[in-house]
C-alpha cells in the first residue's frame, strides 16, 4: 500500500497538472499534516472559473473513495488529458474536496485521514 508521503506525491502531481493547465499567473501549494486529516490546497492566481465548472470539480473530487484501488489510482496520477475531468483520479483517492473561486483566482482544496 501506498504510504501517505508517496500518496502525497501522487495527488500532487495530479492536482499540479490540473493547475498547469489553467495557465496561472502563481500556484502556491500548502500541504498540511493535521491529527485529524492530511489537507491539501492548490491556490491559483488570476485563474476565474465558472460556477458550473466549480460545481463539476466539486463532483469529481468527491465520488466515493475505493482504498482497495488506492494503488492503481495513484499509478494514473498524471496520465490524462489537462482538464477538469483530471480531478477524477484524485477525487478516487480523498475523502473529500472543495473548489472555489475568490477574488484572486481559484482554491482547490482535498483531505483525506491518514492511515
């Protein structure tokens, strides 16, 4: 199984192809190792998305998670296409997430407890 350093690395690099794609003017990533949970937050400046297209990330990033293919799923991390439906993947291995605009651009935020 995959321990939470490299489950780290993985959504990373999922969560980082999915921002690249946006074009950001600046990502600032902040990884927080809480008692309760291991959070995650990819804020992009001068990145504007629709409320739709909030929504729809939303729905992918929570879909149940499946720790059975927790593996498998972190081996895909990176392999789609640059776009909203990227958050799949990550969406598989969280326990949850949140994206929303701000006035700066956009804040995506996943967590999931440590096992």
């Amino acid at each position: 199984m995959l321990d939470e350093k490299q489950k780290i690395v993985h959504v990373l690099d999922e969560l980082l192809n999915y921002a690249l794609g946006n074009h950001p003017q600046k990502v600032t990533i902040t990884i927080e190792e809480l008692a309760e949970r291991v959070q995650i937050t990819v804020e992009e400046i001068d990145v504007q998305l629709s409320e739709r297209e909030c929504q729809e990330a939303e729905r992918f990033l929570n879909i149940p998670r499946h720790n059975e293919m927790r593996e498998y799923y972190g081996g895909l991390a990176g392999e789609e296409t640059l776009s909203l439906r990227n958050l799949r993947i990550v969406g598989l291995m969280v326990d949850g997430g949140c994206l929303k605009s701000c006035e700066s651009g956009t804040q995506l935020s996943i967590w999931w407890k440590p096992e």
